[in-house]
C-alpha cells in the first residue's frame, strides 16, 4: 500500500458561502464520498482549508524566526482542501481522484508520498 | 554476425524487457540487466552461434545477472527479497541460460509486452514521455536514436524518459493489464501513442527528408504486436489497418526530386499492393464487427482511397460519409477540415469552402493544412489574392523543408495561372 495527496485547487479568490444550494450539495457529496473512503479503508485524513489569504509563512533560520502575511506561493490558484489516502497502486489512487473531482467539482491532484 | 546481432538485439529488447521488468518490479535494473545480457552475448554467439531461442536466452540471462547483483549488493529490500523468491526454483535447477525457464517465458512474455505497453503508456505521462518510453522499452531504441528522430536534443530526450520512469516509479504504477471495465479508455490511449509514433515517422514535423523510416515501420511493428496481443479488439485492428494502407503509398508521396506528391496526383502503380491488401481485410474484420471507433473509421476512409485506381474515380460520397460519422464520434476541427476537403472533391470547390467556413477557425488557425486547403480552394475558385495570403501563413506555419517548397510551387502556380 502507498499513500496519496488528493489536493483540491481553486482560483485565488475563490471562497464558499456553506448558505447556497450549490454548497451545500458539494458538502453532501464530500461526505458520502469520505465515508466511502472509510468504508474502504482506504482513509488517512481530509480537510477542507480556510482561504489562501488566512496562511501565514513562517521561517527559521540560524534561530531567527520571521513571518510574512499570506500564502508561500503567489500564484492564482491556492489548495482549497486535500485528502491522505492509501490506495495499492497509481490505478486506484487515481480512481479515487476521480470520485473526489466529482465529489467536490473540481480539478483534483494526485501526488505520491515518500515512502 | 553483426548486423544479425543487432537485429536480434532490436526485435528482442522490447519482449526481453518486458518479462524482466515483471521479475524485478523495476524498469532501470531491468534495462541495465538487458544491456549487460545482450554484452554477454555480443561476445560469447560469435564463437558459439546462436542458441535456439536467442530472446529466451538473453532473457533469462538477463534475469539471472540483475539477481546476482541484487544478490550482492542489497539485503532487506522488499522488492528484491521478491525477486529472490521468484527466482528460487530456477537456481535450483539446472543452471544453463539457455534451457531454465524457457518453458514457463513462452506463456508470460506476451502478457508482459500488454502490460509494458499499458505502463508505459499510462495517461498519467504526457503523451512525448508516452511515446519515448514506448519506444525506449518495447522498441528497445537508443535514447540518442529517438531523440533524433524526433528532433530534439540527445539531453532533453533523455531527461523526459528518466523523468517519466521516475514519475511511474514514484507513484507505485501497477504492471498490469487494466481490467475489462478500464480497457477501452486505457487501450485508447496506448493506440494513440502508437499512432503518433507512426504519423511522426510519416510526416517529420521539421527537418529535410519527408519520412523518416524508422519510426513509421518502429510504430507498425507494434501495432501488429499488439494486435497479436488483443486478436478481440477491433480498434487495435483499425489503427493497423490505417497505419498500412497510408504506409502503402509511402513512394509516391516523394517524387524523384525529392518533392511532395498530394493523394490525387500520386502513381498509384507505386503503392503497395502487399500493405494494402493486408489493410484492407483487417477494415472488413473490424468493420464486421459493427462497433466502429475512430481508427477503424479512418482505416476505412483509406481503404476507400486504396480502391480507387485514379484521384478521379475516387468514391468521395463514401468518404464523406465516413467522415460525417468520424465527426459524430469526434467532433473536433481537425476531422471537420478533412470532411471539407472531401466535400469539395464531391461538389466542388467552393462548396468545400463553405464547409470549411462552418468550422471553429480559431482552433485551427496555428494548423499549416487548415491554410494550405483553404488556399487550394480559393486558387481553384478563381479568388487569387485570398489564395496567396493563406498559402503564405501556410509556409510560415510549416516546418518540413519538403513541405515548406511544395506549398511555394502551389503558391507560384496560383500567382500565374489564376484558375476560373
């Protein structure tokens, strides 16, 4: 078995009102789709995160700890959420990906970890 | 002996590999193991000959060197330790290379080749690493060959193929044979990959000559392994048959000086009788079969073009039907330009035109046969100055030198004799 980041990414502004239809059929879908990742086994841990412009970078060095405001990488889209999962091989990890892209409607990222 | 050498050595590698690959779970030490067995053997068959089975002897020699190193040099390693276990029954045995394991190869190997195939063209990788890695391990080509093939930097090629490796490597890839369920999708891909393979051998994106032989015959080769592979599949068939019947009329694409010759204008004395017979029947296979997809639907537009003994008696209605059902399937602009090209053959050309005016130009602007019809459209509706704009984004677009001089002709022919 291996494990796998699903991250979810959206544009830099994005930001969800948990009030709409829209949301709040993601939220269900998110949900039986984790707990179909639990029922399977194959769950290590999800969350969706707060927006980019909550993160603070934080850096050490020679004792020294400085912070800067916001996300580390400037760019447009930011990770929105992710998922650890364990899945015997890229195959299954990827198909997974693919039910969490539905899940959550959006672009979904697969990426290996160490290991 | 050498060039039997190295054609044993370019029509085993990829089978070789394969099955090693399986024993080791891992493409590098599979490939090094390869190298070092086809070392042995350059040195060792010219006193000896030949073994009975030089791909079986090559590959379990292969696999006996990558044990014994993995033997020495690592302890612990899951993987390895796996090795070992498969390995086992073999060292028991006796242990000549050329008899172990003979026996149990002849039903693996071609699974193996399905399942190098469908890793390593995994939709995971790009299609440029799908290609490389294709050509590198079933066609078992030097990475500096398939970069000049493809015109780029030996570096570059070589950096996409480790990259690649590295990217199945790291992701825990399965070796396998995707279930019934994935296989039309996954199977897609690999015939595509292949595809490309061939149309890039066919057409050299840049560079002097038109083909360059290698690829193309590189790419049939493994359209005919896998079709051996899958008998069932009626789209490995299709790709087969398009790949021979445009193979078919290889010379008389290239006149004497070197120039382009178009379809309707080609000797057709000059196409392979051979390949196009072979073609022919794997359409009417396929096409039996009543599931028709894009290969066989393209397969099918070419052995229209095969039946045909002129440009002129060509039957266009057929081939604008296809096409209509090509589109169906893929409605992208490409097949849409193709299917103009026909119906200006059936009605003229400036009914082509119109079917070209409904296509998405945008999508087709950076596309040099987009303005290389168009042109050859105007030109024969009579509308000169429009011809000669298009033919000239046609020449900037393209980087063959071969095509680059036949649009020139065309644009000269168009600036002096306007047609009416």
């Amino acid at each position: 078995m291996a494990q796998y980041l699903l991250s979810v990414w959206h544009d830099d502004t994005y930001e969800v009102d948990f009030s709409t239809p829209d949301a709040q059929r993601m939220v269900a879908q998110v949900g039986a789709f984790n707990e179909e990742l639990q029922k399977a086994g194959a769950w290590v841990f999800a969350t969706g995160l707060r927006p980019a412009t909550s993160a603070t970078v934080v850096r050490s060095s020679g004792g020294d700890v400085s912070m800067t405001d916001g996300p580390f990488a400037e760019t447009k889209e930011q990770m929105g959420g992710f998922w650890m999962i364990e899945a015997a091989d890229l195959d299954a990890a990827l198909e997974w990906a693919g039910r969490a892209s539905a899940a959550c409607e959006g672009p979904v990222e697969v990426r290996p970890a160490q290991g | 002996m050498t060039e039997e050498l190295g054609e044993v050595f370019r029509r085993e590698a990829g089978r070789c590999i394969t099955t090693v690959v399986r024993v080791l779970g891992d493409i590098d030490l599979a490939e090094e193991a390869v190298a070092e067995a086809f070392a042995i053997a350059v040195e060792r068959w010219p006193r000896t000959g030949f073994p009975p089975n030089p791909g079986g002897w090559i590959t379990t020699t292969a696999r006996n060197r990558a044990i014994d190193r993995l033997r020495r040099t690592s302890v612990g390693d899951e993987r390895h330790l796996a090795a070992q276990r498969l390995h086992i029954n073999d060292m028991e045995s006796d242990h000549d290379p050329e008899l172990d394991g003979l026996d149990d190869l002849v039903d693996v190997v071609a699974d193996d080749q399905l399942r190098l195939m469908f890793l390593c063209a995994h939709p995971a990788l790009n299609v440029d690493a799908q290609t490389a890695l294709i050509l590198r391990l079933l066609g078992g080509l030097e990475t500096g060959e398939i970069a000049r093939a493809f015109v780029v930097p030996e570096a570059t090629m070589a950096q996409r193929i480790v990259r690649a490796k590295r990217k199945l490597h790291d992701n825990h890839a399965p070796y396998r044979i995707p279930r019934p369920a994935e296989l039309p999708d996954r199977l897609h891909v690999v015939l595509v990959a292949i595809y490309l393979i061939y149309t890039e051998g066919h057409t050299a994106t840049s560079g002097a000559t038109l083909s360059r032989f290698d690829l193309s015959t590189e790419a049939i080769r493994l359209g005919r392994t896998l079709v051996e592979l899958m008998p069932d599949e009626a789209e490995a068939a299709g790709l087969l048959a398009l790949m021979l019947l445009t193979e078919s009329r290889r010379s008389a694409r290239v006149a004497f000086d070197g120039t382009m010759v178009r379809l309707g204008e080609q000797n057709r004395r000059l196409w392979k009788s051979d390949l196009i017979s072979e073609g022919q029947e794997l359409v009417r296979a396929s096409l039996r079969r009543n599931r028709p997809s894009s290969f066989q639907i393209q397969a099918a537009i070419a052995a229209v073009h095969s039946d045909a003994t002129s440009g002129e008696v060509t039957d266009w209605s057929q081939i604008v039907a296809l096409y209509d059902q090509l589109y169906e399937l893929r409605p992208n602009a490409v097949v849409a330009l193709n299917r103009a090209v026909a119906v200006a053959e059936l009605r003229g050309p400036s009914e082509g035109l119109m079917a070209i005016s409904q296509i998405d130009v945008v999508a087709l602007d950076n596309y040099q046969p987009f303005h290389a019809t168009r042109a050859d459209l105007l030109a024969r509706c009579g509308r000169r100055e429009e011809a000669i704009t298009a033919y000239d984004r046609a020449i900037e677009l393209t980087s063959n030198a071969v095509e680059r001089e036949f649009l020139i002709r065309q644009k000269a022919a168009a600036v002096e004799e306007p047609q009416a």
